[in-house]
C-alpha cells in the first residue's frame, strides 16, 4: 500500500476527504492518505509543499499560483471547489469602525504572508479603490489569533470565509461590515512535482476516490446536520453554504490561469507570469 500525505484547511470543504478516508475509500485503491489539518492555511500549505512535509495540499487556487510562479515546484492537478470563496471582512465587535470604506489605511490582521487573507486584502483594496500600496498587515496565524488581534486593537480588520466565521459574528466577537468573493474556482488540488512523477497511477486513483464523494456529498442523508455539528455551525447556514457551493472534477483551464495571473500581475502580487504547462498537469 502506498503511502501519501495530504494537508488541508480544518473547514467544510475538506469534510468529503475526511468520510473518503474514514470509510476506507483510499485503502480500496492501494491508498493510505495521511490527512494533516493546516489551520494556519495558505502560506503554510505552500511552505509544506516545499519541504516535503506533505506530497498534497487542497490549496486556495490563488495562493498555489503565487507560490507556484515563485519557485514551488508543485503542480496543479485539479480544481477542488469551483465555486468563488466568500471572504468574510471583519472588524472587532468593539470597533469604531462601522463600514467597509472606514477600513481605508486601516491594518490588516493576515494568517501569514502569501495566505489568502493576504492576497485578498489586495483584491478587496483593489476593489474598493484604496491605494494598494498603503496597505499594513499584522501576521496572527490563525483565526484565534485573529480575535487576539482585533480584540486588543494590533489589527483594525480580518478577512476569513464567510460562513466558517459567521459563528464568532453570532456570538458578538467579530462583526461582519462586508463580503469579497473570489474572482475565481476556490480550491485547488496541488501535488509536489516529485511526487507526482513518481507516483502517477496512484495519484489518477486518489482523484477518482475524492471525485466520486464530491459528486455525491450534497446527498448524503442529513449532511447538513453533520456539519453543523462538526464545525459549530447553524444548521441553517449550513444549508446556505451548500447550495452556494459546487465542488468540480475538472482541472484549471488555460483561460483560467491566464485570468488569475493577469489579476495577480495587476495587484502587483506577482511579477511574472509562468507557462500553464509549468503551472497545471492533466492527469
């Protein structure tokens, strides 16, 4: 049996590897996945994908292309979640700050650099018509240090996804003054380059396992409730967060790539583009 590392954000979207892996549908295939939550997100995946800490990660579709432009000698195999990440902006509940356009030349709390709550900030400024040169950032590692932050005032605002924070909005922690989607598929499936080349037909396995869950956990018998009590979500927000998402088993397009890195060169995030073939592998 062959043995293969994952990593992954600890949010909704990954539960279909968790069911995968607990109803033994990788063992089927010759398969012993590893899982390893990665709350730290982004900026940590990559940096794992660099120093072999994992082989996989299911990665932020604009953060993976960065990293990739950048030297990581990854690649990617197939989109994950087609459908755009609702970042959340946030503000402590205490905040003077009331609406988005209070947020101008405020600091930005990030998990770390390169992390999605970074890139996005950008976008969000580039949106809003801020000066995305103006921006300062505040570096908390996780949601937890999120509420650090905005609670003690070393950070103004924090972006996270909208429904996985929506809980520390409920209870009066943060408050929520606006939404930015991703222009973009959210997720990504991205594989260390080595480990692809020397593993293909395990790999091509990994994806029909995950792909045939994706395709059917919208209609698993009482899903909702699972993870509204697995994440501490309302069942009725649950509900809303599965009918806005759509899982894909289709891998990026060139038309896609050249989108995202087109945006990424205009918020100044990159500074080159690369190849779709040094970018995206079709299995």
């Amino acid at each position: 049996m062959k043995s293969l590392k994952i990593a992954g954000v600890p949010e909704h979207f990954n539960l279909p590897w968790q069911l995968a892996i607990e109803n033994n549908k990788f063992h089927e295939v010759g398969i012993d996945l590893q899982w390893t939550d990665v709350p730290e997100g982004t900026g940590k995946l990559c940096q794992m994908l660099r120093d072999g800490s994992t082989d996989i990660a299911v990665i932020l579709t604009e953060g993976i292309i960065k990293d990739i432009v950048n030297g990581n000698n990854s690649k990617i195999i197939q989109i994950y979640v087609e459908s755009p990440l609702i970042w959340g902006i946030h503000v402590g509940a205490d905040s003077k700050y009331t609406t988005l356009s209070d947020l101008e030349n405020t600091k930005v709390a990030i998990s770390r650099y390169g992390s999605g709550s970074e890139l996005m900030a950008y976008v969000n400024a580039d949106q809003q018509g801020w000066d995305k040169n103006s921006l300062t950032f505040e570096v908390v590692n996780t949601i937890d240090g999120a509420v650090t932050a905005l609670t003690n005032g070393t950070a103004d605002y924090f972006m996270w996804e909208h429904f996985m924070t929506k809980p520390l909005v409920d209870k009066g922690i943060f408050r929520r003054v606006g939404d930015c989607p991703t222009p973009w598929p959210s997720f990504v499936i991205a594989v260390r380059e080595d480990v692809l080349q020397q593993n293909p037909d395990e790999i091509k396995k990994l994806l029909n396992s995950i792909n045939e869950q994706t395709r059917v956990f919208k209609s698993i018998p009482n899903i909702d409730s699972v993870l509204a009590t697995k994440f501490q979500q309302k069942t009725e927000d649950i509900q809303q967060w599965l009918k806005l998402t759509e899982w894909s088993q289709n891998n990026l397009s060139k038309e896609m790539t050249d989108t995202i890195q087109n945006q990424l060169l205009e918020l100044q995030i990159i500074n080159k583009k690369a190849t779709f073939i040094n970018l995206v592998k079709a299995l």
